[in-house]
C-alpha cells in the first residue's frame, strides 16, 4: 500500500490537532449513537464470511472489529492515529484478530489487493474532491464489489444538530460557509441527487438509498448532551466563528438550549431523533 501527498492535508491537521480530543471526549456518543445507525445498515446489507473489507474513516475501530467478526477480516483505514491506537487496543482486548488498522487518506491511498465491500460509517463527508476519492475508493475495490456507505440526511431530519443550530442562530450571524453541498462537512452528502452524481461520476452504478431512522442517546444529562452540541455540532461551530460576541452570547445559548432539551431527558439519558442514508452500489 502506498499513498501520494494528500490534498486533504489542511483537514487532516484539523482532525488530529483540534478534533481528537474532542471525539475522544463524546467518544460514547460516537459507539453508542451513531452506532445505532451501523448496526442498522449491517443487519439490511450484512458482510458474509471470506469477504475482504475495507472500513473508510474506522475512527475508533468498533465497525472494523465488527466487520472483521462477520467476515473473518477487515482494514480500517483513518487519517487520525490516535484513533487507530484506540482501535488496536480494543481489537486485542477482544481477540479480534482479522482487524487491523493503518494511517491513511482514503481519496489518494492505493492498495495492492481489491476488496470486496467498502464500508464507510459517516467517514466520506470531508473529502475535499468527493468524486476523486469515491473514485479511488471504486478501484480499490473489485469489480462487482459493492459500497455501503452511511452519510447524514438534512440537517433539518437530525434534531441534536438542528435544534442547536437553531438557537444559536437565535443571538449569533450565520457562519461564513453554510451551503449544504458545497464543500466537506457533516450534511454535505444529504442531498441524494448530488450523491448519486457523484458516484456515478466515480464509475459506481446500481447506487440506491435506504433511509435509516435511530433515536440516539446524547447525554446522561441535558448539560452533558450542550456540551456535546456546543464541542462537535453546528451551532458551535456559531459559537466559536463569532468570536468575543460568541462567547458573549454563549450563556443565553446555554440556557435556551436547556430549556428546549428538557423534554427530552428520558431515564436512559437525553435521547433525540437522528436521519441518514445507507448507500449502496456496485463497482
């Protein structure tokens, strides 16, 4: 396996200098959440035993430990090692021999084998040329191989974000770049025209979308789950790009998003609505 300089690389410092320990923070959030949204996909498209998979932005690595239990062997590739090292560990912990992990950009790595599924759990919305990389990611695997891919819905159809977003917009400015297609962020492959674009730009065929619905756990309690929002969602990206006035306004956020979160608090935490498309296609 080899890979050339990545045109990712400003995002990929991004990831690893900023972004790390705040997905390490509400790492549960990421296994126990968005988990729900996998564990779905899987059960309507599952891996059979023998297959060779390829897990496209694994993060912590549980989808390649459960890949690699279903199939027998998966690689889990990210551009962030500290995830991978988390990953690891776990898969030892479990005697998951079949995963494994490596450091690496999926828009330009190259790999000596093809494999036979190319799975991606909300890993391909930051590519900055999603056609070049879902177009590598087509020849890394075989023909008649099949992608299936997770990626959020509208941010309108996912009420952690939404909600939160909404409040912040309450008291602060848009940020600069709001567009919902036009550039890597978290509900830049929501829109199923735009993606089916993409794809088959990419020389996928067959693609198609399952709507997948999961109401997701944010928080033991309400402040737990505004910490979450204000660290990974939307409305703190409000926050943090309004600078003095964002931190001026924040308490006023805080306590309108307490107030509407509220209702939300169940005895298993706070749990809210979450949307994504499972894609499917075909190599």
């Amino acid at each position: 396996m080899s890979e050339p300089t990545s045109p990712n690389a400003e995002a990929i410092g991004v990831w690893n200098e900023i972004l790390v320990p705040k997905f390490t923070r509400f790492r549960r959030v990421m296994v126990e959440g968005f988990g729900l949204h996998s564990e779905r996909a899987l059960e309507r498209h599952p891996v059979r035993a023998g297959e060779r998979v390829l897990d496209v932005g694994c993060g912590f690595g549980e989808t390649t430990i459960a890949l690699a239990r279903a199939a027998g062997s998966a690689l889990g590739i990210d551009c962030c090692e500290p995830f991978l090292e988390v990953g690891r560990a776990d898969a030892a912990r479990a005697g998951v021999g079949g995963a494994a992990f490596q450091l690496a950009d999926a828009q330009t790595v190259r790999f000596e084998q093809p494999f036979d599924v190319c799975f991606a759990r909300f890993g391909t919305m930051f590519f900055s040329n999603p056609a070049a990389a879902m177009a590598n990611l087509r020849r890394a695997t075989r023909p008649g191989g099949r992608l299936l891919m997770l990626v959020w819905r509208r941010i309108e159809d996912n009420a952690p974000f939404w909600m939160a977003k909404q409040i912040a917009r309450r008291h602060l400015p848009p940020p600069a770049d709001e567009a919902p297609s036009c550039g890597p962020g978290p509900f830049s492959m929501a829109d199923t025209g735009t993606v089916g674009a993409i794809l088959k730009a990419a020389g996928w065929t067959d693609a198609a979308f399952d709507r997948i619905d999961a109401d997701i756990w944010i928080g033991d309690t309400v402040d737990e789950a505004i910490a979450f929002q204000l660290a990974l969602g939307p409305a703190g990206e409000i926050v943090r790009e309004a600078g003095p006035l964002g931190e001026e306004k924040r308490a006023l956020i805080v306590a309108d998003m307490r107030a509407e979160l509220a209702p939300f608090q169940t005895a298993r935490g706070v749990v809210m609505a979450t949307s994504s498309w499972c894609v499917t296609a075909r190599a």
